[in-house]
C-alpha cells in the first residue's frame, strides 16, 4: 500500500527528471539566452513560493467527499499534464492555428516557456498533499521512519525512470520516427507513465471526507500565530507607554505587513528554524546541480553549443553532452534509491546529525571535484556521489518534522 500511495510521487519526480534535462536545452535552442533561461526556471519556484502554503491550508480545511488531498492531488496533476503536451508540441499547436511562418514559431516559443514554468509549479506544488496524505497515512503508525524511507525511494525511482527515458537516444528507434523527434518522443512516453501513476495513487488512497469542523494541524498553528501576534501587540503597547520606543513600534508594523509564510516561520519553535533553514540550503544546492548538470556536460565537458545552426557539429556535441549527462543523473538517483534504504539504520547508529552530515559533505565534495575535472567518466561518477545527498534531503527533515508533531515534548539531540 505504501508504494501504492507513493506512485504518483514517482511521476511526479521522472516528469521533474525530464524537466531538469531538456528543458534548459530546449529554451537554450529556441533563442532565449542564459539569463533569461535561469529566470524563466525561477518562475515557477516563486510561484511555488506563494500558492503552496495556501494549497496546504486549503488542504487541510477541505471537506469534498473525496477527501481533503486527493481534489487538489487531481487538479494538479492535470495541470501538470497539460504542461508535458505543451512543451514539445507547442510549435505544432502554432502552425494549426497561425499557419507556418514567424508568428508560429513566437507561439511555440511561448508555449514553450508556459509549459515549462506550469510543469516546474505542478510538479513541485503537488507534492504538498501527496506528503499530506502520506503524513495522514502513518501518524497514528509507528512506522514514520519505514513511510518515508519508500518515499524517499520512490522519489529515486521516478529519477531513474525519467533520466533513463531522456538519455536514451530515441530519435532513431521506430518510436522516434513515429512521434517525429527526441523531446516529443520522450515526453509523450511521460505521459502515458504519469496517468498510470496517478491512477494508481488515487485509486489506492483511502481518504474519509472530514465533515466536522474539528481544528487541523493548521487551525492550531493559526492560533498559535495569533497568540504570539498578541503576545507582541501587548509587549509593544507595554513597552510604547514605558519608554515611547519608535523602533519597537516599527517591527510591529512591518511584521504585520510580512507575508503569511514568513510570519508562520518567524513563529515556529527555534529548532523548527534551524530545519527550515538547514533544508532550504540543502535544496538550494541540489537544484541547482539537477538544474544545470547537462547544460554543464553539453557545453563545459563537449565543447557543444545550444545555440549552433541545426545539425551542426556544435549542436550534436551538445545533444550528446545533454544525453550523457542524463547518464549521469541516472547514477544519482540509483545512488539515492539504494542509499535510501540505509538511512533507517544509520540514523539509529549514527545519530540524524551524522548522517545529515555525511549526505551534505559528500555533496560539496563532488561539487569541488566537478569544478576543476573535465572528465566525463570522473564526473558521472561524482554525479552519482550526490545521489546520497539527494536520499537524505528526501528523508530526514520530513521524519524529524512527523517526529515533533507525534510528540512536542520529544527534543531531538541529534
């Protein structure tokens, strides 16, 4: 059942996979320069940034008789498959409307560019309820550990699938001719992967719609929100009447105009903060590297260029870098799948601050490593280093958090 109701997290992460190979290439080919390309990637992030929080609240108060995850499991993942359609078949969607010519091909950029901050956003905000519903699954378990092992190892699982189907070289199988090239072959592949994995997640989850208005998770963190929002008006009046201290004043208002995330984290318990800001620079590295690994192999270790007329040498040195790099990719995520399975047993004889430290250490080592080699099978092999960084960002911080909700008196000493 655990791997049941993580199957859609494994779409999710081979449609990410794709994403993270040959979208960079693709914006690259169509025109858009390297700035533009890295601002284009954030979009979705940002969007992330403020519509995830309120997916989550909305998830929590939700009373459709599906259940309060699966609706917006739904919603998402639709919008995530429109993106895959989109995104190779963009410039096709243009010359049926607009006829072939320049306007088509600017449609088909713009598609381009829509679809990749749509499939970017999906993929990462539905993540949120399927953690939820994962979370629902096991809290009155003692098997949190064992839950987000499998997640963990779907999570890799769903690279390694997405890597192999982009680094394989489709444009010359029966599949390739049939579906015209590379990226479309590939994507329509991912499609007919993710419906599968949605089905099977959706059909498995048992979800009872919730029709009392009990307070959630989230109904205690707004009042405890609103408590210390109090707590702060008091201190300040107490303090404004004492002392008249402008400053102090001043923090109240520009706290009160903070948006509702950063005020929920400026909130939280301090070792909650400490997790935070330990996991959003762990991501940020990890990102990162999965972001721009092939553009890396394609133009630093080839010699390619995405910008090369077509079927130019240049060009072809850079789809191959792009494809070996995608190897590489695969290496990390067998890594992390297999790593995956040890975490368990090494949190319980390391401690989750060791073994927390190993997975970043060995990140940063193979980052120096890349830097300064230009060997493509050192470099693989570096990328397969960090598969063990990726298991432990993809376990620990969710079972300390399961953790310190199951028990708010439990410290974590480690």
């Amino acid at each position: 059942q655990l791997l049941m109701l993580n199957a859609i997290v494994c779409g999710l992460e081979f449609c990410a996979s794709a994403a993270f190979c040959y979208i960079p290439p693709m914006l690259l080919k169509a025109g858009i320069s390297e700035e533009n390309m890295s601002m284009i990637i954030g979009v979705g992030p940002l969007l992330g940034f403020f519509i995830v929080p309120v997916i989550g609240r909305a998830s929590d108060r939700c009373r459709s008789p599906f259940g309060r995850r699966r609706p917006f499991i739904f919603v998402l993942s639709l919008l995530l498959i429109v993106s895959l359609v989109i995104i190779p078949y963009g410039e096709v969607f243009g010359v049926w409307f607009f006829g072939k010519g320049a306007l088509s091909k600017d449609v088909g950029v713009a598609l381009l560019v829509l679809g990749a901050v749509m499939l970017d956003f999906s993929s990462q905000a539905c993540l949120t309820p399927c953690e939820a519903l994962l979370s629902d699954a096991c809290k009155s378990t003692n098997q949190q550990d064992r839950c987000f092992v499998v997640y963990s190892f779907m999570v890799s699982l769903g690279g390694c699938i997405g890597y192999l189907v982009t680094a394989l070289d489709w444009s010359a199988s029966s599949v390739g001719v049939y579906f015209g090239n590379q990226e479309k072959s590939a994507f329509s592949m991912l499609i007919v992967l993710f419906v599968f994995s949605m089905v099977a997640t959706l059909g498995i989850a048992q979800e009872h719609p919730v029709l009392k208005d009990t307070p959630s998770a989230q109904d205690l963190i707004d009042l405890h929100l609103q408590k210390n929002l109090d707590q702060v008006h008091q201190a300040i009046v107490l303090q404004k009447n004492a002392t008249n201290d402008f400053f102090l004043l001043l923090r109240l208002r520009v706290y009160a105009l903070l948006p509702e995330t950063i005020q929920a984290l400026l909130c939280i318990p301090f070792v909650l903060k400490r997790l935070a800001l330990a996991n959003f620079c762990s991501w940020t590295a990890v990102m990162c590297f999965n972001l721009f690994f092939t553009d890396f192999v394609g133009q630093a270790v080839y010699g390619g260029d995405p910008n090369a007329p077509e079927n130019s040498r240049l060009q072809e040195r850079y789809d191959e870098g792009v494809r070996m790099g995608s190897w590489g990719l695969l290496f990390h995520c067998i890594t992390s799948a297999v790593y995956a399975f040890f975490v368990e047993r090494l949190v319980k004889r390391f401690g989750t601050r060791n073994t927390y430290f190993f997975g970043m250490v060995s990140f940063t080592v193979a980052m120096t490593v890349m830097v300064f080699s230009r060997s493509i099978v050192l470099i693989n092999l570096m990328a397969a280093c960090t598969g063990f960084a990726y298991a432990t960002v993809t376990t620990i911080p969710f079972v300390l958090v399961t953790q310190y909700h199951a028990d708010k008196e439990v410290r974590v000493q480690s």
